[in-house]
C-alpha cells in the first residue's frame, strides 16, 4: 500500500524509494521517501504532514503543482516544476514548513543547503547556487503572489566550512559566508525584479549593496555577486520588500539532512548518540586526517576539534549582516568571564555509562560523560519513538546542561529546576531499578542522575495527575496553610502548593 503517485515526476525516475514507519509527534505515519534519506528525514516529513500514508514525491507535487500551474498561466518558459523536483531530490533546497501544510504565511520562505552545492572534485556550484536562489525567488512568487516580504535563506555553513578545510572563527570563513550572502541576495533581487515586470507591484528600490571586496576560498565566487548585484542595480526596483533572511528553522532543514542551522556554529564535536558530528567527519575529511590519527593528536595535546570561541558567532553575524534582508536579533557580546567561571574542559578519554530505560513506553537512553574524579561533566540523550521536533529539542537541552556542568554549574541546581517537569511521555519507568516513574523524560533524567551522581534518594515520589481530572492524590490533600507545609524537601514543598480560589 503507497501513497505515491501512479506516475513519478521524471527527476525521480530511477531514484529507489522505501518504506518506513516514522515517529511524530501524536501518532505513527508510515513515510515513503528515497533510500538513501535517513530516518530522522522521515520524522520530519511525517511532523510536516498529516496524512497516514506519506510520500515525499506526492507531498512535493502538493506544493509544487499548483506553483507549476500558475507558471503556465504566465508564459513562464522554464520547467519550474522539474527544477523544484531536482532540487528537492538533490536536497539542495526546499519551501519552509507552511508551504508543505497548505498554511498561509505573511513571509513565505525557503532554504539552501550549502554542502549539497559542494562537489568533492569540481567545487562549489556557484551558478547553480545564484541559480536556485533565482528559483527559489519565482517558486515563492507564485505561491504566494500578494506577499510583499519572502526570504530565501542557506544552511549549515559549518559543514560547508569544514568540507572546505577552514575554521569556522577564520577571516577565511567570514569572507565566505559574506561572498555567498552577497551573490544570494542579489540573485533573489534580480529574480525579484523580474517578476516586478509582469506584475502590477509598486516595487521597491534595490541598493545600494554594501562593499565586497574579500576574495573568498571558493573561485569565481566574488566575480558572480559582483555580477550579481551589478545586474540588480540596473533593473533598479524589485517586487518584493525582502527577498533574503536567516529565519528560524524548522523540520524542513532536518528534511534537507541540514546538520547545523543557519550561520550557527558548531556547540561540540559529538552529535546527540555520542559519535563524530558529521562537521568533524567532513574537517578530518578535507585535511585528509583519519579518525585514529585526530584522537592520536588530541592525546598529544593538539586540539583537531576545536569548538569556536564564544564570540566567533557574532563575528560571523556581523560579516553576513550588511549583505541579507532578515537576520535575527544580535545576541549582545559576550562579558568577560569571571574567576571561577572558565569552561573546564572534559578529558579526551573519559568515562561514563549509557543508561536505558523506557518512560511510559517511551524508549530513552542517557549517556553520561565524568571527569577523571567522577563529577558529572556531559549528557547525551537519544530518543526511540519521537517526532524529529522533539529529538532536536532534546539535543539542544542536554547540550546546554553540559555546558552549564562544564561552566560550574551544579548538579544539584539542575535537579532542583528539572525534576518534577511534567510532559507527555510520562509513566512507569522500565530498565532503571532507581526510579520507578516519572511525570516526564526530562524529569526521569535528573531523578536517575541525581541517584547516581548526588547519592539523592530523598525526593518525593513522582506523581502521575490525569489530565483535567479532579484528582485525590496526596498532593490535592496537602495543608494549604504555611506552617503546615512539609519541611523535608524544597521541589515537594513547591509541588504541593495550590492556587485556592
């Protein structure tokens, strides 16, 4: 049973297709999608789609058909419906969520995956990137024909940047990441203008671009925006309002097999499962280093997986800004750190254990990572049957918490903030004879630690409340009067009070 279309577009003919049954986030969808896609790829073409049955080609043709109809009803010579189908099988491109959900959306947008323009023998598709930012431009136009704002943003510099052999916190990187912003705006600015020709639109004026004048790793790349922007200065006003952003991401970038969002630099040099980040794979890749010979020079006292320094985001903000239409508010920089505040590394070999359990049926396994005096320094947290929304949550939360243990921050304090989170999946615990329920995974996960690594068998039992039931528990038939409340524990103490009306 399929929920493929009887008749494939011909840029998937040839492409094998499999069937999965993907995790989202209320229920189970069966996922048809190239082979090659992984499973996280299916999550979150399930989370964007409601039907049972879900086919990548079918769902494509939902948004791209009616783009493809209206080209034709304005003599539009290109193949546009081919293109976008080539360039979602590439994975070099795709429209954000809404247009995959038939929602409207007062600025349309769609991401470029820059390491799929990346070819290890011929380089970076310069042409073809300007290329999609034009398509990209008219696919929105299309859809969306009364938006006056659109933005067409890229994705996982760091990985471009690794492939390429650079460091994200680099002149090197910064004059690259400028060269691509500047050759996509102004492409979508010529697109853009275009389209303002066969249209009633007042338009709106283009320029005048900032100066780039930094010849970046990439060949032809600076010569093709200045090309670019030259072009667009000539046609002088666009449709559009905006046509460029770093806007926030979504499933679609997990869809595009995006590793880290936006301009946004890498946070560790292991994913959420404990292996190698694919940004790693790619740097040892492009300085012919193996796996072996990088471990063998961080022993030594090298650091081959240098994680950038706290700042290097903003001064790769700062280098992209003057040439994008949206960009996200600039985080203010970073103070000075105080004594005792330093991030403290954690040993190159280090160890730690990997805990499995399951949380009301819910399948979840922790990883933890010490200092060679046993303090807890790191987690790791996988999740079994979730939407890719919630395992990318999830991944950024245990990263934060590792870096709040490896800034100081203590175990306890964490405890004290998380247990007692109350989310669905919540229930009987299984596999962990420490804890034996818990209203959440993230509740689950500070009551195992704080077993294991703060001696704490002093908390009160988790609580299961059904939802909008009146309930009977003993926390509805706790005193309500201070000097009657319970003294042995502040997060019991905090869960038993009640707003009385």
């Amino acid at each position: 049973m399929s929920a493929a279309p009887t008749q494939h577009p011909k840029p998937w003919h040839g492409i094998r297709q499999r069937h999965i049954l993907a995790d989202s986030d209320d229920q189970d969808r069966e996922v048809m999608l190239p082979a090659a896609w992984s499973d996280d790829a299916a999550g979150a073409l399930a989370s964007l789609r409601r039907e049972k049955l879900v086919s990548l080609v079918a769902a494509a043709q939902s948004w791209i058909g009616p783009i493809e109809a209206r080209a034709t009803q304005i003599g539009l010579a290109r193949p546009i419906g081919d293109d976008l189908h080539s360039m979602l099988r590439d994975r070099r491109g795709a429209p954000g969520a809404n247009l995959w959900q038939g929602a409207s959306d007062p600025c349309p947008s769609f991401i470029l995956n820059l390491p799929a323009f990346l070819d290890e023998t011929r380089g970076f598709d310069v042409a073809g990137f300007a290329d999609a930012a034009d398509l990209a431009v008219t696919a929105l136009t299309l859809h969306a024909p009364s938006a006056s704002r659109i933005a067409v943003g890229m994705a996982d510099l760091t990985s471009l940047i690794a492939a390429l052999g650079l460091d994200y916190d680099s002149d090197e990187a910064r004059a690259l990441v400028a060269g691509l912003a500047a050759l996509m705006t102004a492409s979508a600015d010529v697109a853009s203008a275009k389209l303002l020709a066969r249209g009633s639109a007042p338009g709106h004026r283009i320029g005048p671009y900032a100066k780039l004048n930094t010849k970046g790793p990439i060949p032809g790349l600076l010569d093709a925006a200045h090309a670019a922007q030259s072009t667009a200065l000539h046609l002088g006003a666009r449709r559009h309002e905006t046509t460029s952003g770093i806007l926030h991401a979504g499933p679609v970038e997990v869809l595009l097999g995006v590793s880290i969002i936006g301009i946004a630099p890498p946070v560790s040099a292991l994913d959420g499962e404990g292996r190698l980040a694919a940004w790693v794979s790619a740097r040892l890749g492009a300085r012919g280093m193996s796996a072996e010979a990088a471990l063998a020079a961080q022993l030594a006292g090298q650091d081959p997986f240098a994680v950038p320094r706290p700042g290097a985001y903003l001064a790769m903000q700062d280098a992209v800004a003057p040439f994008m239409h949206i960009m996200p508010a600039r985080m203010a920089s970073p103070q000075p750190q105080k004594a005792g505040a330093q991030r403290a590394n954690l040993p190159a070999r280090r160890s730690g254990y990997t805990q499995k359990a399951s949380v009301g049926g819910h399948k979840i396994f922790l990883r933890t990572g010490e200092y060679e005096d046993g303090r807890l320094g790191e987690i790791f947290v996988a999740l079994h049957k979730e939407g890719a929304a919630f395992k990318g949550l999830m991944d950024s939360f245990a990263i934060a918490v590792s870096t709040g243990l490896q800034h100081g921050v203590p175990l306890e304090e964490f405890v004290e903030a998380f247990t007692f989170s109350r989310f669905g999946p919540a229930g009987a615990v299984e596999g962990d004879p420490a804890v034996m329920q818990a209203t959440s995974m993230i509740d689950y996960m500070f009551r195992h630690l704080a077993v294991n690594y703060l001696g704490r068998h002093d908390l009160a039992p988790a609580q299961l409340e059904e939802e909008d039931g009146l309930g009977d528990g003993a926390a509805d038939r706790a005193p309500l009067l201070p000097l009657d409340l319970p003294e042995n524990s502040p997060r019991a103490r905090r869960r038993n009070l009640k707003v009385v009306a």
